[in-house]
C-alpha cells in the first residue's frame, strides 16, 4: 500500500497566516482552476494567478514554515494574500503529481536549441524589454569595453536607474527599487572581473544619485536604505581587492561617516579598519580630532547648533572607536562629557561609568546631571539611577530622600514602587496624603490623564480598593481605568463593577460591528457571575428589548 504524505503546505498554517477571509478567496480561485504552477522545486514554487490580473506569487519553505510573495497590491498592504494561498492550494496537488512545470519544458526545449537561434531570441526580447535590454547590454559591454567606455555606459545606466520622474509611489517603489538593484548587481559583477578601481568610481556615483532620489519615492517599505547598504557592501568588497590609496580612501570614509544623510556608512572606520590600515586610521582619527577639538563643550541646556559642519554624535563614534582599541576609558568617558546638554546625556555618561565599574564616578555624573537641570521637570531615569547608586554604597535615606523629591514635584507610578520599597507603609501613606494634596489644588484633567488617575493606579497597587472608589466617585476617572479598577475588585466590590460593565456593554453595542458585540457579550457572560440569575436575566432581557434592531448582537447574545 502506498503511503500517504502529507501536503506540501500546512493547511492550517495558510489559513492563520491569511486570515479566513484571504483562505477562502484563494481556495475558490484553487478550485476554479486559476493556477498555473511555473516551477516546482523543493524550496520554492513560483505561480502565475489568474484574476482581475495576472499576478506573479512566490512561495517558500514546506509545512508549516511557509513564506511567499506575490506582485498583488493586497501582498503590498496586508502581506499573506488570497493567491499565494491559492498556488500553495495547487501546489499541494502538482506536488504528488509526476508532470513537469512550464519552466522545466522550457528548459528542455531552450537546450535542444542551436547557439545562435538561442542568440536571436534573446536579442528579440531585450528589443521589447528595456530592463532586460539594459542589463545585457552592460554585461556584454563589461567584457569587451575599456574603462572610458564602461564608465560611461554605466554612470547613464545609474542615472536612468534611479531617475523618478519627480516621485515614486508605494506602489511602484519596489519595481524602481529593483530596477536600481540590476545596475548594482552588474557593478558588483566588476569587483569580480578584475575592474574593482572601475566599480569604485560608479559606486561613488551611484551613492550621489540614491541619496537624492530617495527624497523623491514613498520609502515606507525601506527600499531606498537597502539599496544604500548594498552600495556599501559592494564598495567595501571592491576597497578589499583595489587596495585603494589608504589616505585617499581615509579622506572619502570619513567625509560619508560624517555627513551621510541617511547613516549609510555609520561606523564605516571600524568596517574599513583592515582595508584602511595603520595609515588611513590614522588619517581618520587626525580629521575627527581636529574637527572634534573646533567643538565647544555643552553642559546645562546648551544645545549644539553652530558648532561646525560635523554631526557631533558621529564624531563621538569615530573617536570612541579608537579610543576603545587603545583600552582608554578615560578618553571615552571624556568624549562623552563634552555633550551634557540634556539629563539624556548626563544618564548616558553615567550608565558608561558604571559599565566600566566606576560606581563612584557614575553616582557623581547622575547627581550633576539633577543639579544642572533642578528648574526642570526631574529626569525619572537619572532620578532613579542616582537613587539605585546611593543604596548601593549602603544610603538608603539618601535614596529615599532623593525619590521624593522628585516625586513631590512630579509623582509617578514608577517612582512611587521605588519609594516603597524603600520606605515600606509609612511612603505609601506619605504619597497617598502627596497626591490627595494635590488633588485639593483641582489641578485640571489633560487630554491624556486626570490627577485622581495616579491616585487610583496607586491605591490599586496597595489592595486599598474602597479608597479607590471613593476617589473615583469624587474625582472620577478614565472609562479605561475604571474598567481596570472593576476587573482588580469585582470580588470585594461588585456593584460598581457592575455598573462600569453596563455602561461598557452599551458603549460597545452602540458603537457597532461584530468585534464590539463580540467584546460586549464577553462582558455580558462576565457580569453573570456577580450576581444572581435573576437579576442577570432581567439585564439580558432589557438588552434584548432595547437593541433588538441590532440582529447580529441579539444571535450573539442568544448563542
């Protein structure tokens, strides 16, 4: 008896990376005979998919490991469309059949072919195929051209490449993208034929040109940063084997790691450091401490703006590089203390100094940093590193000290968990009387938050769920928070978490759709547990009367 496997691809797995919806598209456009499977292969089958249009899928890996692409808008959008399930649908069929695809016959007829009709073929294509006609024509050039010529042909092959016409879209930024991505794979066929000086030239070029055209296409899906990166890995194989100049090449490096609009060659110093050699390091690190030494210190607020044409943080990195390779932590921490304008700052050249095992050090940065900025809102991070510090050095009052200062001045959750710990009851009923004096105050509710909120999430946090009533009642709260609140007390306290449900029943059936109704009947089934079938009975019927005109809420409620 013959074994039976098992499909190709997992069934259930389609259907979840689909959705139900996409699955069943793809299922009727399997059934109807729309798939035509071009290649079968044991990683990959390619499809043509007949529907409004014929679109190209693509898909890979078996079981349930399954990825793919497709030439479909919706694969753009949504990404697992109703065709690749369709073509794995067929696939899973042809897979145990013994036919071959149309690209295997294609394959058998084009070897029984003559050389030459083979050649006339190919050129009668490239006449109708402007991209296929570009690529054969700068491969058959970078056989037989000399450099003049080859520079030529392929620096106007960029420039068509990556011309837009004012802008791409979505929707035609990947097929730009590809058609870049040809010229680049040619230029990188040069590294490899022996004209890797050549390729530098074009990549250098090629470089301009993609950092002005990406301003120019909807970049969404990060096309224009991977072509960017592939222009550097190709520029870095063809350096490994021109050997160019290491000064010039130090000169070029750093003026792309320093100005790079889109951060194409950040940390090209370390990259290049074997193409580079003792010689362009050490041109590199003279450029970056020269521009690095023109760069006043900025401390407290001071904010970098007309200090020189290079980006500062780009200058940290170079300098930071070396400066790490020699072991000189000293430098490194000097490096980073000549930028504390902001508490970020002070935060980062405090958690260094505490990587590098210098507690004493990072304690003293985390407390300037709170002294330089004591007219601001506090730093929570900085305030909570400084704290951590002095409880480590065995100061605990110091770090309680130091928590309720900046609590007092701008309370938070955070703060207060921190404070807690440290202070036990007593911090909690001190934050408590903070926070309802401030309340007394009637600071105004903002969009995003009610002072009462903090107090209610604190009161949470304790258990102390009367008091967190009461405060609601009084103050009020976010819908959100009192549904939080409802759910942590429904044991102690179910009357109000009743209430909060009700209304959130009718907020939920009145906005409409079957999530809503879906959400609403949960809560519905939820509130039966908080009290008696009668009453619950009673609510359900009332729901029934008043949203009887609402069908799929009342099969909902009824299943």
């Amino acid at each position: 008896m013959r074994d039976i496997m098992p499909p190709r691809f997992d069934i259930d797995a389609l259907r979840r990376l689909a959705g139900d919806k996409a699955f069943a598209r793809g299922m009727a456009y399997h059934q109807a005979g729309q798939v035509e499977i071009l290649s079968l292969e044991p990683g990959r089958v390619l499809a043509r998919v007949s529907g409004s249009e014929d679109y190209r899928a693509v898909l890979t890996g078996e079981g349930a490991d399954i990825d793919g692409a497709c030439s479909c808008p919706a694969f753009d959008d949504w990404g697992f469309c109703k065709h690749l399930v369709a073509a794995a649908l067929t696939a899973n069929e042809a897979a145990a059949s013994d036919g071959d695809g149309p690209l295997e016959r294609i394959r058998r007829h084009l070897r029984g072919k003559d050389p030459e009709a083979l050649v006339e073929m190919i050129v009668a294509l490239a006449e109708r195929d402007d991209a296929l006609f570009r690529s054969l024509d700068m491969a058959a050039a970078a056989e037989a051209g000399d450099d003049g010529d080859l520079f030529t042909r392929f620096r106007k092959a960029i420039d068509d490449a990556t011309r837009t016409g004012g802008y791409i879209g979505y929707r035609e930024a990947a097929a730009w993208a590809d058609g870049v991505e040809t010229v680049l794979d040619r230029i990188g066929e040069l590294v490899g034929a022996g004209r890797a000086a050549l390729a530098l030239r074009l990549l250098d070029h090629a470089f301009a040109a993609l950092e002005a055209a990406i301003n120019e296409i909807d970049d969404s899906d990060g096309h224009g940063g991977g072509l960017l990166e592939r222009v550097r890995d190709i520029h870095l194989e063809a350096c490994r084997t021109a050997r160019p100049d290491p000064m010039a090449l130090a000169r070029d490096l750093y003026a792309h790691e320093c100005e790079s609009a889109f951060g194409t060659f950040d940390g090209a110093t370390a990259m290049y450091a074997d193409v580079l050699g003792d010689a362009g390091l050490a041109e590199i690190r003279r450029l970056a401490s020269d521009d690095w030494a023109q760069l006043a210190p900025l401390v407290g607020g001071r904010r970098a703006h007309d200090d020189g044409s290079r980006d500062r943080s780009r200058l940290e990195a170079i300098l930071d590089f070396f400066a790490e390779r020699d072991g000189d932590v000293e430098a490194r921490i000097a490096l980073r203390a000549k930028d504390l304008s902001s508490p970020w700052r002070y935060l980062g050249l405090a958690r260094f100094c505490l990587a590098q095992g210098r507690q004493a050090e990072a304690l003293r940065w985390a407390e300037e940093g709170l002294w330089q900025f004591e007219d601001d809102p506090p730093d929570e991070r900085l305030v909570v590193l400084a704290a951590d510090l002095h409880v480590r050095a065995g100061r605990a009052d110091r770090a309680e000290a130091l928590l309720w200062t900046a609590f007092e001045r701008q309370p938070s959750l955070d703060l207060y968990r921190q404070v807690r710990t440290l202070g036990g009851e007593a911090s909690r009923d001190r934050a408590i009387a903070t926070l309802r004096a401030r309340l007394a105050k009637s600071e105004p509710r903002t969009r995003w938050s009610s002072p009462a909120d903090l107090l209610i999430r604190l009161l949470m946090t304790e258990a102390m769920f009367a008091e967190a009533w009461e405060t609601v009642r009084t103050h009020g709260a976010a819908d959100s928070l009192q549904e939080m609140l409802a759910g942590a007390s429904e044991a102690t306290h179910p009357g109000e978490a009743l209430a909060v449900y009700t209304r959130r029943v009718d907020q939920l059936v009145g906005a409409g759709g079957n999530g809503n109704y879906q959400d609403a009947c949960r809560l519905i089934a939820r509130m039966a547990s908080l009290r008696n079938a009668p009453e619950q009975a009673s609510h359900v019927a009332g729901l029934r009367l008043r949203y009887k005109a609402k069908r799929n809420f009342i099969k909902l409620l009824g299943a």
